[in-house]
C-alpha cells in the first residue's frame, strides 16, 4: 500500500482496546502479525522466483547475497541517516563466512535489522511476504486479530469485523497467554501467529487475561472475509454511518462509493474510524479527497527532509455535516484521513486520542520472495503536525469504557449523533 506503518455489521471498537517492490507506500500500525494475515500494503512488483540450490557452497552463496540486498535495502531506504546512530557498515561483512543457508541469513538480517530499534522496520520471511499478499487479495484464513508483541506479553491489537475472534468477544489489548495450552511468554509473533491460524473448520484454544480476568476462548476458525466499508441503520433516518474497519483492500475505494451511494439521501455523515489500524496510504488519501473540495491532505518527508503533499482535487462526494469517530486503535492511514478531515475544518473529531503512528514504510521483496518493511520517511497532516507516538485529539472528547461494551452503550456514538441533530437543526 501506500503504506504510511494495520473488519458482520460495525463493530464498536472501545477506547481501551502487512507489509512491496515498486515504490510502495505502507501504514503500517505496528510491528505484527494480523492472524488473518495481513494489514497495511500493496502487493510487491513481480516476485522472483527462488534460487535453486544444492550444494553447501551454494546455499552459502545465496544466504550471503540475501544478507547483502537486505543491507543495502536499508542503507539506500532507511529515513534516519544515522542508522540510530550507529555506523552501518559494521554490518555489511559482520557474518561474511558465517551464513551455511538462508535460515542462518533470516536469522542474520533480523539481528541487523533490530539493531535500528524501529518496531516498523522489520524483516519478512516469504511466508509473511506471502500472507500480506493474500491480504490485499482479501482472502484470508484465521480467526480475525491482528496481534502485537508487547513488553513479553502477547497482545490482541484489533479484532476483524464479523469474525471468529469478534464473536468470541476478544477485545483489543486482551493478552494471550496460552495457546492450546501452550504458554506464550517467549514465543514469536510470528510463531504465535502460525500456532492460531489453521485450517477451517478447526479449533484453536486461547488463554485469555483481561485486566484480573482469566478467560478461556475456545475459536473455531474460518476464512476471514475482508471486507473495509459497513454501513447500518441509525434511530434518526437523516445521519447516515459508514464504518471504515481497515483501509488493506483494493476494493476499499469501490466498497466506499458504493455505500456512499445508499447515504446519499442523508443530511449528515458518521465516518467510524475506532479500532482501525490502518492500510493502504493510497486509499487513506484518496478517501479524503472524496470529503474535501480543495486543500491538502498529507505530506511525506524523506531523510533528506524532502517534502512531497498530497492535495484534494475540486470536486465532494458531499457537502453535508461529518463527524469522524476515533480512539487509541485509530492509526496510520485511520490518522491519515482524521488529520486531513480535522485540519481542513471538514469534519468534527469525537472521541478518544489516537494511536500516533506517523511514519510510512516501502514493502521491498527480496530476491528469494522475502522481503524488507523499511521505515522510509514520516507523515504530517495539512497543518504540519507530526503526530507521530502523540496521535491526533478529538475536537470533543468522549470516553467509551469496558464497562460501556459489556453493557452494550456507546457513548461516543451517542455523542455524535446529538452534534449532528445538533448540526441539522441549525
């Protein structure tokens, strides 16, 4: 995607709550793994295809010449100049001799990776470059979580929208400390991960603690259908409500003029933006252009302190009063779109603040269809406000608590909905 760096009817998200060759941009979340495969991307260039090797020498050849592209990727891409202040060359022959095959070079170009400490900037092995493919294909199997590694405890980030995992009732920041019994203190995201999915039809147990909670989710799992725009009927008939749940699909933009045209009779606009990590900075900047008649939308900034702006073309998909939902799963493109809505005074933000993710990754495959997400620059909204790990606050702030999900209350919602009667009757 133009990935700046994350899904039955709307899911209400409470406040508490993948990953190509061309130049490509990405908003990715975080660093995870979404166990239904996939978040924030576009599908890389062409892909090539493996080499084939057979005796020691190869395989020590190509583990080589893998850990060489990968370097080189971050030395010509990476947005800080200073490699976190290291000397990056010290990399470059740090494992010459050392490498027998391409396990041992996966394992080498993480080490080097990590040395950046930028959770955004990570290596992918194929089955991860694989995985974010079938997640802009939107076909994608699992329970529906998107999961993160955080201070040794594996957490829930978001939940799809009509999925296992959302029927299930998991809530984002539950921590899983089982799988099948399987503890997981220690464990990759990515093994985490390979240890949730299955095939459909299948089960899979989770360990779950929510605050002084322990619960057990036993989660058949199934495909998982994504899907990007929901709308559902309101008490009052004159505001219209669109859910955006991510924004991975290539079918987004088609998705969201399709609903757009059910809401045309509409006198004002919900836009629910909680609990979306993010996706395709392309369809975050292309969904603003549809609210907004003219200004500008986003800009990048490279290393170099280049500055590229993204502005809105003439022409609005409606001129009508909109209020713009969001909370601290609101991230990356979701902040994109806030930012650009809020700062060009076209909608009303209520809510929580948002996650803060203001960076943007290029999704590079490597030459054994592995690949590299590496953080190339950072983001601003139109007012040049770097939002990076401070997120974006509401114009009316309005908390939504566990308490509030359980019991099945939506206050933000309920907020929204009187500014806009508000708005109507003026």
């Amino acid at each position: 995607m133009n990935n700046p760096g994350s899904l039955s009817t709307a899911l209400k998200i409470p406040a508490f709550l993948k990953r190509a060759g061309i130049f490509t941009f990405i908003a990715l979340f975080s660093t995870s793994i979404s166990v239904f495969s996939g978040c924030n991307l576009q599908k890389p260039a062409t892909p090539s295809s493996a080499v084939n090797v057979n005796t020691a020498a190869d395989k020590a050849r190509v583990a080589e010449q893998l850990y060489d592209e990968a370097w080189t990727m971050v030395r010509t891409e990476y947005v800080d100049g200073s490699f976190n202040g290291q000397d990056w060359s010290k990399w470059r022959y740090k494992y010459q001799g050392k490498l027998k095959d391409t396990d041992d070079a996966y394992v080498a170009i993480g080490t080097m990776v990590a040395s950046l400490n930028d959770e955004y900037t990570r290596f992918l092995q194929p089955r991860d470059m694989n995985e974010q493919s079938m997640s802009i294909d939107s076909r994608l199997y699992g329970v529906g979580i998107q999961i993160s590694k955080r201070d040794n405890k594996l957490l829930v980030l978001a939940t799809i929208d009509d999925t296992p995992a959302q029927r299930a009732g998991l809530m984002p920041k539950d921590q899983i400390t089982h799988i099948n019994g399987i503890e997981t203190a220690g464990m990759s995201v990515e093994d985490a991960a390979d240890q949730i999915r299955g095939e459909k039809g299948t089960f899979v147990t989770l360990s779950i603690k929510r605050g002084n909670d322990e619960l057990l989710k036993q989660i058949e799992r199934d495909e998982i259908k994504i899907k990007s725009v929901f709308t559902k009927p309101m008490d009052d008939p004159q505001v219209g409500y669109i859910r955006l749940s991510s924004f991975i699909s290539e079918n987004m933009l088609d998705e969201m003029k399709d609903s757009m045209k059910d809401l045309t009779a509409k006198q004002a606009l919900i836009i629910d933006l909680r609990g979306n990590y993010g996706g395709l900075f392309s369809n975050a900047v292309e969904i603003a252009d549809m609210f907004l008649e003219s200004g500008d939308i986003v800009s990048i900034v490279n290393r170099e302190r280049d500055r590229r702006v993204y502005s809105a073309h003439p022409g609005t998909i409606t001129e009508k009063p909109v209020v713009v939902l969001i909370d601290g799963g609101s991230a990356s493109a979701s902040e994109i779109l806030a930012g650009a809505l809020k700062d060009n005074h076209r909608a009303t933000l209520i809510g929580s603040q948002s996650f803060g993710k203001g960076l943007v990754q290029k999704i590079n495959t490597l030459s054994n269809n592995s690949g590299m997400n590496i953080t190339i620059s950072k983001y601003l909204t139109p007012n040049g406000t770097d939002i990076n790990k401070k997120g974006i606050e509401p114009n009316v702030k309005a908390a939504y608590t566990e308490a509030d999900y359980l019991a099945q209350r939506d206050p933000q919602l309920d907020r929204a909905m009187q500014f806009l009667k508000n708005e109507i009757g003026k």
